[in-house]
C-alpha cells in the first residue's frame, strides 16, 4: 500500500496541530525580540513561508484522505475545512483581508478532527476495500 495514502490522515493531523503551533508562537517570539531590536510590523517571508508548506502538506493529506476515504460526507468536509483554512491564512499572508486568527484556530482543529474521524471511521484498510458496497 502506498505510504501517502496509509498514514494520510496521521500527516494531516500533524501538519494541522504544527501550523496552529506556529501560528500561536508568531506573536511571541515576534515580542519578545523587541526587547532586543527593533522589530517592525512585517512578518520575514522565511517566517511567512513556514504557512504555506504547511498549507501544502496539508494539501498533500487532504487530498489522499479524502481519495481513501469510504464517507462522502467527511470527503466534503475535509475538503471544504482545508480550503477555508488555506483562504484564511493566504488572504492574512497577502493583506488580503484580517479576519479574527480564531477563525484559522477552528479551522485547523476542525480539519485535525476530520482527519481524526477518517482514520478511526472512515478509511479503507488495504486496497480491496470498496467505497461504495452494495447490500
């Protein structure tokens, strides 16, 4: 079985609860460098490219998970949680529009709780496994 599509979700929670870490430590670290230099209100693009490679692998996840996943419904979800996500952090990255940072907190957890549901619930165990069986 390929490993993409094996430990999908499991990648997916990880790259979730590593972006929302992130994106908490931002404004920490960012504060307590004023103590040392003068920091302006400019994020680096190193730090800012940090979000879209967890986008990216997220991406990665969501797209095996929803490829093996055998419940249309968590299929949509997952699928729709990613893009809301992406859209938040892409439109933060380029000044788009700020919308509250709980909002991308809900939409991680919420992605993170979709991949969680998929693996226990949702997910084919080999490669025999049919989406759609008939009774």
């Amino acid at each position: 079985m390929n490993l993409s599509i094996k430990y999908s979700d499991k990648v997916g929670v990880v790259s979730n609860i590593l972006c929302m870490l992130h994106c908490f430590a931002t404004p920490f670290i960012f504060f307590s460098q004023t103590q040392t230099v003068h920091v302006g209100h400019d994020v680096p693009f190193a730090w800012q490219i940090i979000n879209y490679f967890f986008i990216t692998v997220s991406g990665i996840a969501v797209y095996y998970s929803a490829k093996n996943s055998t419940n249309n419904t968590v299929k949509l979800l997952i699928v729709i949680s990613w893009s809301i996500l992406s859209f938040l952090i892409i439109s933060e990255g380029l000044h788009l529009m700020h919308l509250p940072e709980i909002l991308t907190y809900l939409s991680a957890s919420f992605l993170s709780f979709l991949h969680i549901y998929n693996l226990k619930y949702c997910t084919c165990n080999d490669e025999e496994c049919c989406i759609h069986e008939k009774k």
